[in-house]
C-alpha cells in the first residue's frame, strides 16, 4: 500500500519568511495530492492540491510542486503570516475514490 | 464545497460502554466514505472504507468487531466503537467524496473526540 513521509515534523519561521515542506511517496500509481491545514481540534482543511497531470499549482501565497519521476511533491507558502501557524498535512491517493493516505504532519510556527 | 457532518462532536463515556458516531454528507449522495482516527499531535490515519450497502474495508491492524461500521445509506455511515476502553480515546473524522465527480476532494466531517473513563 501507499506510504507517505513527510518532513520536517517541526518548522519555526519569521513572520515573512518562506516555508517549504515535503512529502515523499511510495506507490507510483497514486496521482492526487492534496495539502491539508489543521487548527488544534477541528477537520482538516483542504489548502490546494495537484494531480499527476501538472508539475506546479499555485493560488497566492501557497504553491505545490510535484516531481512523479522522483516521487515527492513540496508545499511553498511565501510571505508567512502568523495566522499560517498550524499542522500541514500532505496525502496522496488515487483519484479513483480510494482513501487518502497521510502524511506525518508538520507543526508551523510562524513568529512575529 | 460538499458539506459533511459529523455527530456527536463530543463524546464521554463510561469503560465498557458503546458509543456511535455519525457521518452525513448533506448535500451530496457518498457511496464510499472513510474513517480516520487521531491521536493528539498525530497524524490522521485510515481505519476503514465503508461502502454503502456492502461490508466495510478494514485496514491493517483495525479489529472489525471492535469499531463497526454502517453504511445504510447513500448519505449516512455510522462507527460504533463497541465495549469502549481508554486506550480507545482519540479523535475520529470521517469523510467522502461526492459520488458523481471525480475531482478528488475529500470532504471531512467536523470530527468527533471521544473520551472513555
């Protein structure tokens, strides 16, 4: 089955700074990936996502790039702002209806 | 975007006691939905696939006489976490996608975190 490691599991940044954050995948089948933003205690929520027919995606501050060769897509979030602090998750699936499987979660920080 | 909603949102209970949970997609028919579990500063992971009209998909590891799972309709799935422990505690979001696109977007429920005493 899929498996998806994502990294760093922690990132402090400056309020204006950039963040990256990467996630790897294991099943070359899988050809939708999806960011998820997540506030302590509520749903998921669905920030962009790209599938396997693009390269790059962007809307405003959050762009997604995604390499199928090596098997690794990155979340960009330029112009951090401190309302960005949050757990990002990235996930990968099928388009096919089947569930998506995530990644680890990685905890931004985003100083003022 | 398609809205899915969870019930209840906050649940406590007694050990050894049943609790169910319910995921509606409110304005769209989901034949398939998906249940996760969270434990805290974890990630989300799949407990099972739940068709409607047919068995549920377990994952690995996820005992299926302990969390059973209903789809009796196109827009209703329940879990019930049966003869509940603390190690059951966590959070649990189910979600779906709209039957009659393939976009690929998931839609969750609000997310239901239940405690066991």
């Amino acid at each position: 089955g899929e498996n998806v490691e994502q990294h760093p599991s922690t990132l402090s940044v400056q309020e204006g700074d950039s963040a990256v954050i990467k996630c790897t995948y294991s099943d070359s089948a899988s050809n939708y990936f999806p960011w998820y933003k997540q506030e302590l205690g509520k749903r998921p929520q669905l920030i962009i996502d790209i599938r396997s027919n693009v390269g790059e995606k962007k809307d405003q501050r959050i762009a997604v790039t995604l390499n199928k060769t090596a098997k690794h897509f990155s979340l960009h979030i330029t112009e951090t702002q401190p309302e960005d602090s949050a757990v990002y998750f990235c996930a990968a699936s099928h388009q096919a209806g089947t569930a998506l499987i995530f990644g680890k979660g990685t905890t931004l920080s985003v100083s003022s | 975007g398609a809205v899915v909603s969870q019930h209840p949102s906050r649940v406590i209970c007694k050990s050894g006691t049943s609790v169910k949970i319910e995921c509606r997609s409110l304005d769209f028919q989901a034949t398939t939905m998906f249940w996760y579990r969270q434990f805290p500063k974890k990630s989300l992971m799949l407990m099972a696939t739940s068709n409607e009209g047919s068995k549920a998909t377990y994952e690995q590891g996820v005992e299926k006489d302990k969390f059973l799972i209903n789809h009796a309709s196109l827009t209703l799935s329940t879990l019930t976490v049966t003869s509940a422990h603390p190690e059951d505690s966590s959070f649990y979001i189910c979600s779906a996608r709209e039957g009659q696109t393939n976009t690929g977007e998931l839609f969750f429920g609000e997310g239901s975190r239940l405690t066991v005493l």
